[in-house]
C-alpha cells in the first residue's frame, strides 16, 4: 500500500469514527427531551444491542475467515 492510499484511508477513517450516528442523535434528543435521568434505560439498551452487533459481526468474520483461509494465506 503506498503511503497516499495510506493517508487518505486514515483520513476518511477519521471522518467516519468522529461523526456521530443515529443512535447517538437519538440519545442526545432523548436526554433533551427526557432529562438526564430518563436516559440511563435507553442507554443500556444501546450497549446491549451494539454489543450483540459487535458479537455477530465478529463471528460473521471469523466464518469467512475460516471457509476462505486460503485465500487470506496466499
């Protein structure tokens, strides 16, 4: 990889983690609308659900690790 793709693929990384989705809009509004104290629920059930995503994704990957290991040896 040359040192521009590089670059360039660490700067759109950099974009893309710093720019907030739609489940934190959605928090920001529900403590605006609900107050601090209201949000601690949704909040938990945030976490729970990305990290139920994060548990897939991963298992997700390591199956197609698994069934195309040759191609990630050669």
């Amino acid at each position: 990889m040359h040192l521009t793709s590089l670059l360039i693929f660490a700067a759109a990384l950099f974009v893309a983690a710093g720019s907030p989705g739609p489940s934190i809009a959605a928090l920001v509004a529900r403590v605006i609308s609900k107050g601090f104290r209201d949000v601690f629920p949704f909040l938990l059930a945030m976490w729970i659900g990305e990290g139920i995503w994060l548990s897939l994704a991963v298992f997700g990957l390591a199956v197609v690790a698994q069934t195309f290991h040759l191609a990630f040896v050669a």
